[in-house]
C-alpha cells in the first residue's frame, strides 16, 4: 500500500493542484500545498469563482461578515448547491432595499410638513422654500421655460433667481403631462405635488446607500446604512412630505455620484480604457445636473477630482491604464451637461465669474480639470515622469492660482467676492437654525439629534476603511474615505449641509464597522455561525439604537394624541390664511408689493400672487431689500415708515404675533445701539421684551395701529386694517389689554381720506368709526383727534371708508367739534385718492 504524500512535500508551483472537497488548498510559489481538514460553513448564494489552478468552479473561502465576503485569497471550498446561487444573491438584494425604501417613506410620512385650512380640500406646505420651487414650477407650466429674472423679488426692481434651472426643469417635465387645466386647481395641485417629490428623492437616497454598503460589505451592511440613513434626521428634514425644497434631490445626485465611482474602481473599470470612458462620462453627467441644480455641488466635483488626484499619484507607480480616459471623460461630460444652464444663467453677464451662481468661472473649471488628463496620456505608467506629474500639475495650476490673485482678475475675482458674500451673509442668517452649528458654542447635543449616535463611532469606522485603502489597496472604499471628512466639517459648521453627509456617513458607518468586527478574532467566528437572517436582524437593530432619538421622535408622531398647535404653527397658518384672502379679495395686476419679515417673503408671491421686498433668498437678491422690513418693523417714525413703503411699492404690510420674537433679528441688522432701549435680558437667557418697542411700527402694528407709550397719540393714518385671523396669540406677554391679540395682520396702505372742519381756533375735531371683522371675531375703534389752527381749521387724516368691504363691517363714522357733531360718510375713492371731505 503506498503511503499517501505528505502535506510538506515540495511541488511544482505551475503544475495543476486538485483540492479536495472540505480542504483548504493554498498556493505558495516554492513551498507546496498545505491541506487541513476543515469545513467552513458559507452562504449558499456565495459568488463563485473558477480556479484557475484546477479548473474547477468553487467559492472563495473568505472572511463572512455581514453577508458578504471582504477579502479574498487563492483558497477554495467545495462548490454551492447549484440551484441557490443566483436566486438568493437577487432575492437577498431586493430584501434590503425593500427594507431601506419601506422604512424611509415611513418616517418621512411620520414627520410630515402638510397642513389644512379651513373649507380648503386637499393640503398645503408650510416649507417658504418649497413654496418658491412650486411657483417656479407653475410659470414653467404657463411660460415653457425657467425665468432667470423674477419681477416679484426684491419689489419693484425685481432680481435674478439665485437657483440654478435643472431642478425646476426636471419637476416641471415630469409634472406637466398631469397637470390639471383649471387655474384654482392646478394651484392646489402643483403644490401637493411639487411638495411630494422630494419624498422619493430621500427615499431613493436610502436604497442608494443600502446598495453601496450592501456592494461592499454585504446584506446585512446593506440593512445597517439603508436603516440608518432612513432614520437620520438631517436626511428627512429635507425629504419629509410637504417639503419641496431641492436639497434631497442635490444629495440623491452627491451619493450617486459617490456610488458610480466606488463601482468603477471596485470593477478595475480605469484599467480598462473602455470601461473607464463609459464610467467617466456617466459620472461627470450626474455631476454636470449636480452643479446646474444647485451651485454649491461643485464641492461633490471636487471630491471625485481628489480621488483622481490620489489615483494620479499612485499611477507613478502602478499602470492604471484608463485614468486619463476617465478623468478626461468625466470632465468633459459634466461641462457639457453644465453649459446650458451656464449659457442661460442671468448672473454670468454682469459677474462674469462669480462662484455662488453659475457663471463662466464654472465652465472654465471643468476645462482646466479635463485638461489636466490630456497629457497623461502620453505618460508612461511607471516611468519618473509619471512620478513627477501630479506634483507638476499642482504646481502648475498653484502657480497660475496665485498670479490670478495677484492681479485680481478673472476667476481670482469671483472666489473673493464669494467669500464676502459669505461674510456679509452670515451676519445677518446666523440667528437662522439651519444655519445653526452643530458642534461649537451652544450647539449642546444638537449633533446627535441630527446625525444619530453613531457620531461617537464615525472616527473610527473612518480610520477602518482608510486602513483598508492605505494598507490593502482596496479602492472601492477611496471615495467614502475622501467624502465623509469634507461633508462632515461642511455639517459642523452649518446644519442644512448635513442632508450630503447622512448618507456616505451611513455607508461608512455600516462598511467600516464590518472592517473591524473582520479584526476581532474570536467574536468574528462566532458572527460567522449567526444565520443570515438574524444577522441582518441585528444590523437593522444597531441601526435604530444609533438613531435612538430620531425613533423615539418618530415613535411620537406615530401614536402620539394630537397636540394644540404652537406659536410657530399658528403664526405660518395665519400668514397663509391672510395671503389666500388678500390673493381672492384685492386685485393683484398693480404690481404693488407686500412688505414683511423676510421669511414671509415666498408665502407672499405664491400665496399672494403679489411681488414680496424681502424674501428667504436673503441679501442674494438685494442687501437693501433684505433690510428694508428691519427699517420698517423697527421705526418709530410713522413719515419715515410711510416713505419706506412708498419706494418699495409696497400697498400692504403682513405680520403675525410671532414680530416679538424676530425683534433680536431686526435690531442687529439695522439698530444694534436700540438693542438696551427694546430688550433686556431675563432670567432664562432670553430677550425680553421692554415697553419702548411698542413705539415702534412692528409694536403698533400688532395692537390697532396705536402707540400703547403714549409718545404719538395719534393712529397711523396710511395703514388700516384689511384682514385678521380668528386664531388668537394667548401668550401673556402679548395681551396688555387682558384680551389675547389675533395671530394674523395684514394692513393696507391708503392715502386716506382728510376730514376737514371749521371752527373756534383751539377746538378740538374728534372722529371715530368701529370696524368689525366678523369673521375673527374682532373689533378695531379708530380714533383720531385734531386741534384747529390759528384759522380755525382742523384736519382729520382717516384710512377707512364707511362702504361695506370685504371681510368687515364698518357703521357710519361719528365726529364732534365743540358743541357741534354728526355721523359722516366717506367714500372708498375719497380714502384712495387723499381726497379732503368737509363737515
């Protein structure tokens, strides 16, 4: 009997070698073939492989974590059931991004922003932003194409629209073929549905990450980023129903972008020139209607051009055949795909190269990117030249960055003035809470709320996957390891970007945790004999403990009793009830505009239909338009106040009882030395509230148009009261007459009509007149007294006819002078051409 050959005896390393079934067979140029007994129990839809050494079709006996294999070697198992493999691998993927899609529409639905009004079907959003996108939908529809200039900004010059055209183009396409042709209906139903897109958005951008983390850490990586991302609070802030705002669509684009390159480089795509091409020019197309949907999504085009940069360096030592193809067709793509909003854009004319809005200074970005690549491809892999050619170009393109500056001129130009923009910007947002930080000075545990726990385990599932691409050359990670940094430090400092970073922050999140559980040794074995199901199971859990108190809120929404609505819901309510009344009640073809706090500005133009001064957009489309409601609402002087509103073209003027609370607001913009005259500050840390500023218009306006001081004891004679709501404000604070105020004001500017009397010089003309708002519930008594001059004449300024109007109902007017007194008539056209009525 011969002996069978021992486990160390030496072959030929280029002959075949045959593993046995349940034998671990590993392959060493010189020392021979080491064989152990010892099964490993893997998924049955595991992928397969052939050997190349036998022949044979088997499975790669790799490390199992999460589902999904996370290194390879030349180690082979017995082959798979034949009829598992395919089935499960589709059925397994299908499962988690049914899970991803099912649990984002779920809390996205949970934490929506619809609200009703009264004998109104249907629903509206309370979102201003989401409000400006359905009106620029709405004059796609009726004009057929997106207007760079909007005469309802910045009244009565009008400004050009800061938001690039791709967004408002696509939602328009794709709503347009359903629209309804009556007005009054297509209104209502563009809202809801402009207002619904950004749901699918979100929800496509936690399958996207399920995918991503799914494709390089397996199913169960897959379920963990899907779920957490689904979960994640700075994701559906954006993508919640009623919210039509761009940001989830802008992200949907970030984390597609970051998957179609982690794709490319996971299948060796840019050794292949061909396959590197077809990569290329995909991703520069997502990248080009990235930018041309909103501008600050260069930031995303600089993120895969640092990974060309790193793969550019590592191509002066290893051949990466196609990195020019796909570096050059990734630029050239995306500038192609730019150029048309680039050549529609209102600001490239007058800024040729600016950087906040699309100008020339984006085109020529592109070129220079793609130029880079060109000669590369004349460049020997390997070779010193390739060594020496990212150092080159850095220098090169440093060079030429810094005589552009020297000389100010060109694209040097346009980075500086965008810095000011940012500057002057963030002097007058920072109170806004997107705008807020999420770490720093009184941030507190505003970052876990918005990002989840698994901030505290981000560094080091970063560090994990960094280690992976430094050591291991795994370069599918390269991508989620450049982008995390970038967006994470872009969130620290402003909230609204932390939308970008949910999702490759998810990724990383669930692909590094895999990396390391895939070093702990004994606790990686026994996740090895988990069944996939309760592994997948565990990772959807982990995720819910990371965003604990996203669930806990989401929980609340769920099942929790409706609440009474806060200040803030009735204040938004009451500004959409008293633009849906003046849009039905008073004619809109004057052009004339209405002035309020800037946050009303958008409610103002769609709600309205009338031109807004002051708008979200902020000192993007005017610093002086921008600070003209602060002048406004803070004056004490009503000829000063009333001359504001003449240069502005501004007939009404709408406010809600919220005006206290953006009082700290409008002081530091306009009069930080009356900050000690109109607040203090009180116990808890907050601004309160001194009676000087009820001299103010934002004070008078907010209690019938009198000055509670006594300093003027006249009311205003250009304002009168058009329209109140029924919901009352019952904060203490706001009722120094005992009754609670109405939550909604809207007042209209008229010349008013000047009662004019004869007497005794000295004698005192009184009017008055009651006007009722039924509807509200409300009564206002205008009163207003005058001394006859040395003639003997006194005049009488009065903003209100004694017609009937819409939405109230005014009695005859009563006056007296001395001994003599009557009622008195006075015409509409008397109040609006300044006419002089005798007594």
């Amino acid at each position: 009997m011969v002996a069978p050959p021992s486990p160390q005896r030496a072959v030929d390393s280029r002959a075949p070698v045959r593993a046995r079934p349940g034998i671990k067979v590993t392959l060493r140029r010189g020392i021979g073939v080491r064989g152990k007994a010892r099964r490993r129990r893997q998924p049955s839809w595991f992928p397969r492989r052939r050997n190349a050494a036998t022949g044979a079709e088997g499975r790669r006996n790799v490390t199992f974590i999460f589902g999904r294999a996370l290194s390879s070697r030349s180690r082979w198992t017995r082959p798979a059931h034949p009829m598992s493999d395919p089935f499960r691998r589709r059925a397994t993927a299908l499962l988690v991004v049914l899970v991803a899609l099912g649990l984002s529409w779920l809390v996205r639905e949970a934490h929506h922003r619809r609200e009703s009004l009264p004998r109104r079907d249907g629903w509206v959003t309370t979102d201003p932003d989401s409000l400006y996108h359905v009106r620029r939908v709405a004059r796609v529809l009726e004009e057929g194409q997106v207007a760079g200039i909007d005469p309802y900004l910045s009244s009565p010059e009008g400004a050009r629209v800061p938001w690039p055209p791709y967004y408002t183009r696509l939602v328009a396409g794709v709503l347009a073929p359903f629209a309804p042709e009556e007005p009054e209906a297509r209104r209502a139903w563009l809202e809801m549905r402009v207002s619904s897109l950004p749901l699918v958005f979100g929800v496509l951008t936690s399958c996207i990450a399920a995918i991503a983390a799914m494709r390089l850490a397996g199913a169960s990586a897959g379920l963990a980023a899907g779920a957490y991302h689904a979960l994640c609070l700075a994701s559906y802030a954006y993508s919640k129903s009623g919210n039509g705002d761009h940001h989830a669509y802008v992200s949907l684009l970030q984390v597609l972008m970051l998957l179609l390159l982690s794709e490319a480089l996971a299948r060796r795509a840019l050794d292949r020139p061909r396959a590197a091409i077809a990569f290329g020019a995909a991703l520069g197309l997502v990248a080009g209607v990235a930018i041309g949907s909103w501008v600050g999504s260069l930031l995303y085009v600089m993120e895969v051009e640092l990974v060309l940069g790193w793969l550019l360096v590592k191509n002066g030592t290893q051949r990466i055949a196609g990195l020019a193809p796909f570096g050059l067709a990734f630029h050239v793509a995306a500038l192609f795909a730019l150029a048309p909003a680039v050549l529609a854009s209102p600001w490239k004319d007058e800024l040729p190269w600016m950087v906040i809005n699309l100008s020339w200074f984006h085109l020529a970005f592109l070129a220079t990117g793609a130029a880079v690549f060109v000669p590369l491809s004349f460049v020997h892999a390997g070779s010193r030249a390739a060594r020496a050619y990212p150092w080159a170009v850095g220098a090169g393109l440093g060079a030429i960055a810094a005589l552009l500056f020297a000389i100010d001129v060109g694209p040097a130009a346009g980075i500086r003035a965008g810095f000011e923009w940012v500057s002057r910007a963030d002097a007058f947002m920072a109170t806004v809470r997107e705008s807020d930080a999420l770490l720093g000075d009184g941030a507190g545990l505003r970052i876990f709320e918005t990002l989840g726990l698994g901030v505290l385990l981000l560094p080091f599932a970063w560090a994990a996957i960094a280690f992976a691409v430094l050591r291991k050359d795994e370069r599918a990670l390269l991508p989620w390891v450049v982008a995390v940094p970038i967006l994470f430090v872009q969130a620290a400092r402003q909230a609204r970007f932390a939308d970008a970073l949910a999702a490759p922050m998810a990724v990383v999140l669930a692909v590094g945790t895999a990396q390391l559980l895939r070093r702990s040794g004994e606790f990686r074995r026994r996740l090895d004999r988990v069944p996939s199901l309760a592994l997948g199971l565990l990772a959807v859990l982990a995720a819910v403990a990371g965003q604990a108190l996203a669930v806990a809120s989401t929980a609340r929404r769920l099942t929790g009793e409706p609440t009474a609505p806060g200040i803030v819901t009735k204040s938004q309510r009451a500004m959409r009830l008293a633009c849906e009344w003046l849009r039905k009640n008073a004619p809109s073809d004057t052009g004339e505009s209405v002035l309020s706090f800037w946050d009303g500005g958008h409610v103002i133009e769609w709600a309205a239909d009338r031109p807004s001064v002051a708008t979200n957009f902020g000192s993007y489309v005017g610093l002086e338009s921008f600070l003209d409601p602060s002048r406004f609402f803070t004056s004490e002087d009503p000829h000063e106040a009333e001359e504001l509103l003449e240069r502005r073209a501004a007939r009404f003027v709408l406010l809600t009882s919220l005006m206290p609370n953006e009082l700290a607001d409008m002081v530091e913009a306009v009069c930080p030395e009356r900050r000690s005259r109109y607040m203090t500050i009180g116990r808890t840390g907050k601004h309160a509230l001194l009676p000087a500023w009820l001299a103010t218009m934002g004070g008078r306006l907010l209690f019938d148009g009198a000055d509670l001081t006594g300093a003027d004891p006249h009311p205003l004679g250009f304002l009168r009261l058009a329209y109140v709501t029924p919901m009352r404000d019952t904060r203490p604070a706001l009722s120094p007459r005992g009754a609670p105020l109405p939550v909604g004001w809207l007042w209209e500017r008229v010349a008013g009509a000047v009662v004019e009397a004869r007497g005794a010089p000295g004698q005192t003309l009184s009017v008055s007149l009651t006007v009722q708002f039924t509807r509200a519930r409300y009564a206002l008594v205008f009163t207003d007294t005058a001394v006859a001059d040395e003639n003997g004449v006194a005049r009488v300024r009065v903003p209100y006819s004694t017609e009937p109007a819409p939405g109230r109902v005014i009695g005859a007017a009563q006056w007296s002078m001395g001994e003599r007194n009557g009622t008195l008539a006075i015409s509409e056209a008397d109040v609006r051409a300044g006419r002089t009525v005798r007594l």
